[in-house]
C-alpha cells in the first residue's frame, strides 16, 4: 500500500488565501450538529482565524422555521459567504433555503450553484467534490477509467459523479441497496468512498492496482476514522488517499477559496 498525500494542492490554497484580500465574513450555520459536524466547524474556524476571516456561527435551535433562517441570512452583508452543516437535523425546509439564501454559497447548496456544478463547472461544486476533482485532475487521466463512489447524497455523490462522467469517466454510485458492492468496487480503476462508517471496507474489497480515495469521517473515541481499514491494506499493491491527510487536508482550504471574488 502506498500512502498519497494533497501537500502540493495545500500548499497551492495556502499561498492562494494568504495573499488574497478577503472582507467578507463566512456564515456557518447548524441545527442540532453531530460530533462529525461539530469537528467540522472547528476545522472550519481554526483556519478563518489562521487567514484573518471574519467568521459567524449560528446554531439554531429545533424549533426554527424556514422564515426564521432566511430572516437571519437576510440581515447579513449580502457580499458575505454561508455553508450550512448537513444534514441540519433532517429539516423540512431545505428546499426552500436552496430557492431563498442570497449570501455568496461556498459548499454548492442553493439549486443555482448546484445547476451550474451540474453543468460541469467545478468552481461551484461543493468543497468535498472539489477537493477530490482537484486531485484527480491533478495525478489521474479520468477519460475511460471505472470510478466507483460510495456515496449518492447531493453534496458528494451526486455532483461528483455527473462531473466525472462530464469529463469522460464511467462512474458507477452505490449505496446501501446495492447487492454485491464488492463486485462493483473491484473492478474499478478508482474508488471513492462517503458513507461515514469507520474501517468499513477491509482488503477484502479490493485488488492490486487500485486508487482509494476515503472521505469518510467518524468520530471514534475522540479521533477521526476515515471508512476504509488502511492497516489491513498494507500487503496490497493500492494508491491510498487518507481521509484525514488527503482530501480532509484541503477541503476546509477549498472551501474559503469559494469567499474570494
């Protein structure tokens, strides 16, 4: 197993946010958050406080209606960026904040960012997808490669696969009604998994060969576990990319890219 890194992407962000000018502030907006989502956030915040970025955190409570959200964005600068933690506790009302959100949207929630990122523009897909286009485009020739993503949500899945097969990959998405995963996991070139289930997948789903790009994240005992068992890939012949040191390494980066005009 070889171990692949995102140190060169960082170090392009980095040099990126340092010496841009940004004066809008971002807006991180939650309701009732997991343990997954409030780490989120304090990754979030830990690098708006390491390039100057004027930050708000607004955790609402279960009680909030849509008008209540949109009254709060409304009273922002309208020049400032937002990102709502999902899954937001399963609120009823996200498609009306998709329709009515006017801030400046860095994670590709309102249908307009998402119609554009459906259209194969990658500045406006969300900042996971991103991450994980800006590394592949990067290091990998995507046209006819077998791409597997363990993920069909609206905020992974979903854009990064039509994205993919916009640049020439066949992309196969599986979930947990898929029978016989393995099957479709083996025969790919590439798979990325998101399904936030902690060394879920263990040799036993892959061959020599492959590239593994694991998003996934879990809070386990106080630490980050990403969905593939890395220690029981290490006879195999695999490219992995870590959830915590590949594409958990920029995506927080990639996101406060999307605050630069």
């Amino acid at each position: 197993m070889k171990i692949l890194n995102t140190n060169d992407i960082k170090k392009e962000l980095i040099t990126e946010l340092s010496t841009s000018t940004i004066e809008n502030n971002l807006h991180i907006l939650a309701m009732n958050p997991s343990e997954e989502e409030l780490s989120y956030r304090d990754y979030i915040i830990k690098r708006c406080r390491e390039f100057e970025i004027g930050y708000f955190y607004k955790e609402f409570d279960l009680y909030a209606s849509k008008e209540d959200i949109i009254a709060y964005t409304n009273s922002c600068n309208n020049k400032d960026g937002f990102i709502i933690l999902l899954p937001f506790d399963k609120f009823d009302g996200i498609s009306y904040l998709k329709e009515n959100i006017k801030l400046k949207d860095v994670d590709a929630f309102t249908y307009k960012s998402m119609g554009h990122a459906m259209a194969g523009n990658s500045n406006y897909l969300p900042a996971t997808p991103k991450s994980v286009v800006k590394y592949l485009e990067k290091n990998e020739d995507l046209k006819s490669k077998n791409i597997v993503i363990a993920n069909r949500t609206e905020l992974i899945g979903l854009p990064l696969s039509t994205y993919l097969m916009n640049k020439g990959a066949t992309v196969t998405v599986i979930n947990s009604e898929t029978k016989n995963p393995i099957d479709y996991i083996k025969n790919s070139h590439i798979f990325i998994s998101a399904i936030g289930r902690a060394d879920y997948y263990d040799k036993s789903y892959f061959k020599d060969g492959q590239t593994i790009i694991d998003v996934g994240t879990s809070i386990v005992n106080g630490k980050i576990k990403g969905d593939v068992n890395y220690e029981d890939l290490e006879d195999l012949d695999v490219k992995v990319l870590t959830c915590k040191k590949g594409i958990g390494a920029i995506t927080t980066l990639t996101l406060l890219q999307g605050l630069i005009d």
